[in-house]
C-alpha cells in the first residue's frame, strides 16, 4: 500500500492514536495494538476527513464511524472462526440479554413466523417446520462477549448465505438488519461481508437440541466472526437494507463492525 504522510493541524498523533484506541471495545483494542496501532492504519480508509479535520474534537467524532473502517482494513472478516472439539464446549453455556432469564421471550413456535423484508425477490414469512426442513450444519465455536466472558458452544442451523440465495436477496445490498422479539426490543445490522460468510448461521438448534429459550428460541443468528451481541436472539424478522438502521447495543455507542 502506499505511504502517505498526513497533516493535522493541531492534532498530536501519538494522542490521537491514544484516543481512538480508548474508544474500541477491549477486543477491537488488542486486536488493533497487535495489528500495529499506527496512524496510518487508522487514516488510510477515512482520508480527507481525518486530514481536513481542524481540530481534535472534530478527529475524535469520526473515530468512532471508522472503527469500522480500520476494522474492516486491519481484520479480514472472511477468515474462519476457530472451531473446537466437543470436549472444548462449556458446561453450562451461559445466558445473556440486557434481563434476567425470567423476562426473556417465551416464543409459540407453533405461532411464530420469521418474516421477510426488504431487497429480496421472495418475500414470503416462513414458518417453523418450513425453516426446520433446510439442511443444516453444526458448528463449535467460542461466543465472545464485550462484558469478559468468552464460552465454547455447538450451534446447529442453516448458513445464511444459503438462505440469502433461496429467497433471492441482492447481496450487493449493504446490511441484513435482524429485529428480535424482546420486550423492549433488540435489533441489530449485520453487513453483508458478514452475513455471507459461511459460517455465519440460522441457528435452530444447541447442543444438538431444539434451540432453548434461554439461547433464543426459535432462532438466533449465530456469527462466530463477531462480538456477542451482533448475534440477536428470539429472530422475528430479517431485512435486506442498504440503510443502517442502527442496533439495540450499536446505538449506545459500540462499534458495529465489532468482530470478535
Ligand atoms: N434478542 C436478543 N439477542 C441478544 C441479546 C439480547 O439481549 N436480546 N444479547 C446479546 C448478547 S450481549 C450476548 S453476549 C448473547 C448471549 O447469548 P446466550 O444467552 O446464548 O449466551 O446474545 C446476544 N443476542
Ligand atoms: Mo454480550
């Protein structure tokens, strides 16, 4: 790649380095230090911006919508998940939302149907049995969440990217945009790189059984390449979207791209 030198009037590198790190999840952190932390790396994929850019207030709010870009650059997010063997899974699996197990949806499958919007040729909600009967895969990977746990888990379902074909989906479309149905709600984009991946899942079932209610019956969106909480739960619908449409955890200030 070409070496550019960058100019910002009274903007320190070194603090500006230091700030734009502060502001990254712990993963994205190490991941970003280890991958060299430099300016280069962070100005490369913003580029007028961040060399226009007057003053370091102004910097600073930009660091935030390129944590994506510097992530997306540094990490290269069609790289596998680890997978693990089964003796690597653990025991008990543990369960996350922002509530407690008692407050989680308690979804009739018999009722539920995901529903489908957005750039995509079959527009059609999809019933449980209809979902159930496409092949699926099982994958064991670790789960990592931005609160500092990390657990080995066994995630069976059907590759979205399988999916995004069936239904006829224009993958050049910028994100799928899942929404949950917690009570309060719970959404989240997920960009198209992503949602392509191949071991990015429609995940129906855990540990070799039916989904539970704790790891979000129905279905949940399991994406090892990502953090956590870019892997909603209780799925009630899906939308092919070149708007960002913002997320339950992304709208309170972490980073979207958030890969693991
Ligand atoms: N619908 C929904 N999905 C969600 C969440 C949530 O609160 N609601 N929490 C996220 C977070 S932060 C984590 S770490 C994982 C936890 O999944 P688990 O309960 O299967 O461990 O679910 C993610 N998906
Ligand atoms: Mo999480």
């Amino acid at each position: 790649m070409a070496k550019r030198s960058f100019l910002i009037p009274g903007v320190d590198k070194r603090l500006l380095i230091k700030d734009s790190i502060k502001t990254m999840p712990d993963v994205s952190r190490r991941r970003f230090i280890a991958g060299g932390a430099s300016l280069g790396a962070l100005t490369l994929l913003t580029g007028c911006d961040v060399i226009d850019s007057s003053s370091a207030e102004e910097m600073l709010k930009t660091v935030s919508k390129f944590n994506d870009a510097v992530q997306d650059f540094i990490f290269n997010p069609d790289a596998l998940a680890p997978t693990f063997p089964e003796s690597a899974i653990t025991k008990p699996f543990p369960f996350n939302a922002y509530y407690d197990l008692d407050d989680a949806p308690d979804v009739d499958g018999a009722d539920w149907k995901l529903e489908v919007r957005g750039l995509v040729d079959n527009k059609k909600s999809w019933t449980l049995p209809e979902l159930y009967k496409l092949p699926q895969v099982t994958q064991i990977t670790r789960h990592i969440c931005v609160e500092g746990w990390s657990a080995i888990g066994s995630w069976t379902g059907t590759p979205m990217r399988d999916f995004l074909k069936l239904i006829g989906a224009n993958t050049r479309a910028k994100y799928v945009w899942f929404q949950c149905a917690d009570k309060d709600g719970y959404n989240s984009p997920l960009d198209m790189r992503t949602a392509l991946h191949p071991q990015t899942q429609m995940t129906f079932k855990y540990a070799g059984e039916i989904l539970p209610r704790a790891y979000g019956f129905p279905m949940k969106i399991r994406v090892p390449t990502k953090l956590g909480f870019k892997n909603p739960k209780y799925v009630v619908s899906m939308e092919v979207t070149n708007d960002y449409k913002g997320g339950y955890w992304e709208d309170q200030g972490y980073n979207s791209f958030s890969g693991s």
